[in-house]
C-alpha cells in the first residue's frame, strides 16, 4: 500500500463518517430510544456500519439491517422456476411495515447495478416487480405517508461506478463515484449538519413562494415538449424537510434539490420528451416521449427499453397518470456535476422532472389524514409504481398559470426567474 493509498483511505473513512452523521441527524432525525430498520447493498457495508455506529452513539434501541445481494437476484432469475416471478416474501415487508406502526425510523442506502436486469427476460422482470411492488404496499404507504420518519443515502458501489465512469479500472471508478456521492451530500464542509439546515432553509423559501402563489397549472415549453401539468385541488408544495407524523423531523432523500407537488391526475395534457435516461430495477429507458390525454398517458415511445416502459404503463389505471411533478434549478451541484447517474436519488435532482403513479398525500393540504376516496377526489394519483423521470435541461421554460388564468415566467432556460 501506498502512502497516497492510505491517505484516500483515510480520507474516505472521515467523509464515510460524516455521511452517516448527516444520515442519521439531519436524514432521519433519529429520536433516542427509536428503533431502526436499515436495508443496504452488501457493497456498502462500510457505510452501513458507520451508520449503525451514529444510529447507537444517537441513542436508537435497535438497528436492524437487511443486507441485499444483488448475485442473488442474479440467481433467481437463471434458475427459479417461471412461477416464482408472481411471488415475493409479503411476510418480510408486513414485518417491516410492523416495525413503522410500532415506531421504527427506516433508511435505505442506494447503490444498485442499474443495468443489473438488462439481459433478462422483461416479462419476468416486469412481472417480479409488480408481485414486489404488491406485497411492498403496506410498507409503501406507511412511508409515502410519512407515518415515520426515514430516509435514503447512497453508497458507491462497484457495479454502479462502473455505469458511471464506464472504462476507468474499478478503484478509480469507485473514488471518483464516492467523490461525487459525498459533493451532492453537502458533507464536504466542516459542519454539514449547519450546511444542511441553511440548505432546508432555502428550499423553504422556495416552496412558501410556490404555496402563496397556489398556481392552478405549470406550462413546460422546450425541445420535444409543449405540456401542461394541472395542479391537484389544495396542493402544497414541498422541499426539504418534513416533520412525519410521529412528529420528528426528517429529510427524506439525501441529496435533495427539488421543490415538489401533486399534479391533478386528470388534468394533463400534451407532449413531453425526457431529457436524462431513466434506470429502472435493471433497465435503462433512453428518449421516452409521452402524450398526455386529460391527465392519461394515450402514446408512449421510447429509444431504449420500450417493452419495459409499455409493461411498466400497463401496472394499474394509475400507472399512465402523473404523482408528482417537481421543479429543480439546471446549476444544482448535481447538475453542474455532469454526470449521469443511472440512479433516481441523484438523477432527480439534477433536473425537473415528474414521476407517474403514486402521488404524495402530504402534497394536499390536510392529505396526510383523509381517507383514499377524498384523496382521489383531489386529484391525487393512486399506484403501485412511482418512477420519476427527467423532463428539465438549460433549454426548459416553465410558466406559472394562476387561478384566473394569468401566465407568469417560473423558470427560464431551466433557472428560477425570481430569486425569492
Ligand atoms: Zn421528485
Ligand atoms: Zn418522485
């Protein structure tokens, strides 16, 4: 070993040390005596370690780690037999949405293949993933709803820094991935938990302007773009922090550059071209182009990973609706980045975007505690999928429409307008 060698190493355990401080204060909040359900890549060990290490040092009970291998998966698609596709362990999330119930923070560290799946059968895929996405549920809605607090950190891992920097020998990848991961964290400074509350404060700002505004629809105008995306009937937007309904406050993604709302499910319309490649569990899905009928996807095409993207369309009803739509500046750090994560968590806030499928009831105000028959008559999307992808590039406008139908300039080659 190296001199320089122990140096990075070094180096690495410092910053390991304060993303996991960051992911357990300002991430999850963690309250002492609280329980913690971790799930981590088995490549991100190191990371999960440091975690469980601050979780303990915060005071938490018990933490709980369930460690994935992505190989595993591998091997469940070589050999399981065809009907194990329709089938996933419901037993293992009832348990986890038991622990929420019962008061347990969660957090997932992200650091997956993103092509792990690419050469499988996209029928299997599609169909694993809907089975997962059917017993996932209880869990989903406990932590779509916020009933507790959690978050998500990520770890660089082998196989996603090499998506990443594609021709650099692992260690290099890996580094350069770690470097990347920790920039967009806001860790880098000599107090990130201060960095992070001045970050907060600023999506706050954001967010109250957009809540005063109560804009009845956004218009998007660009390349391969002409949309409008009506806002769901009492819709808050969002950003930052969130106080969960145990009442701790917690950030959910980490990073996080995006102010976000609910669309009305039924009122959007027009074409929209995505601007960054989507990974989806496995796949990649290159150029996808969508025309919107009264709030229904009615044409969908794609340059790569079409059969995944028409199978994904064909999950539920609400799977061709829109559940969010956010708006994120180009100059964000992870933009300036230029770097093309194949991950959501970053991806996401590298650009505007929307997800379809399932919307966030706390984007309606009160949504938190109505009933699903209320949420709906709000506007707000019912799925079990949420995927988000990238509609926003330094070539975007986004106009405000207010309630009497008066159009302001939001954004402007991708940048706020305001400085508010
Ligand atoms: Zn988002
Ligand atoms: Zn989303």
């Amino acid at each position: 070993m190296t001199f320089q060698d122990t140096g990075a190493r070094i180096a690495r355990e410092d910053r390991l040390e304060k993303l996991a401080t960051v992911a357990v204060q300002v991430g999850l909040g963690l309250r002492p005596g609280q329980e913690l359900v971790m799930t981590a890549p088995l490549d991100a060990l190191p990371l999960a370690r440091a975690i469980t290490e601050q979780a303990y040092r915060a005071g938490a009970s018990n933490v709980t780690t369930l460690y994935t291998d992505e190989l595993a998966t591998l091997l469940r698609f070589t050999h399981a037999d065809d009907a194990a596709f329709d089938a996933a362990p419901a037993w293992l999330y009832e348990g986890m949405a038991a622990a929420y119930r019962a008061g347990a923070a969660r957090l997932a560290i992200t650091g997956d293949d993103p092509s792990l799946l690419a050469g499988q059968d996209a029928e299997k895929v599609a169909r694993a993933n809907r089975a997962r996405s059917k017993a996932y549920l209880p869990a989903l809605e406990l932590i779509a709803g916020f009933a507790t607090n959690w978050t998500i950190v990520s770890a660089a891992t082998p196989a996603w820094a090499r998506a990443v920097f594609p021709g650099e020998p692992d260690e290099v990848a890996v580094a350069r991935l770690w470097d990347a991961i920790f920039a967009a964290s806001r860790i880098e400074g000599d107090d990130p938990v201060a960095a992070w509350a001045a970050h907060n404060a600023d999506l706050r700002r954001r967010t109250e302007f957009l809540n005063a505004k109560r804009y009845r629809a956004l218009r998007y105008r660009g390349p391969g773009t002409d949309l409008e995306v009506g806002l769901a009937d009492e819709h808050e937007w969002h950003g930052g922090a969130t106080r969960a309904g145990n009442e701790i406050v917690c950030n959910a993604n980490i990073p996080t550059e995006e102010v976000f709302t609910t669309p009305h499910r039924l009122r959007v319309s027009g074409t929209v071209t995505s601007t960054k490649p989507l990974a989806y569990q496995g796949t990649v899905i290159e150029e996808i182009q969508v025309r919107f009928e009264e709030g229904r996807i009615v044409e969908a095409a794609s340059r790569t990973g079409k059969a995944v993207l028409e199978k994904v369309l064909d999950t539920d009803e609400g799977a061709r609706r829109l559940g969010e739509v956010a708006l994120v500046p180009h100059s964000s750090p992870i933009s300036r980045s230029g770097l093309l994560f194949y991950n959501t968590l970053f991806d996401e806030n590298a650009a505007s975007h929307i997800a379809l499928g399932q919307a966030y009831s706390k984007c309606i105000r009160g949504g938190l505690a109505m009933g699903e028959d209320d949420l709906v008559a709000h506007g707000c999307n019912r799925s079990l999928i949420h995927i988000d992808w990238m509609i926003g590039s330094g070539e975007i406008a986004v106009d405000g429409v207010t309630a009497d139908g008066v159009v302001e300039p939001l954004m402007r080659h991708g940048e706020w307008v305001s400085r508010s």
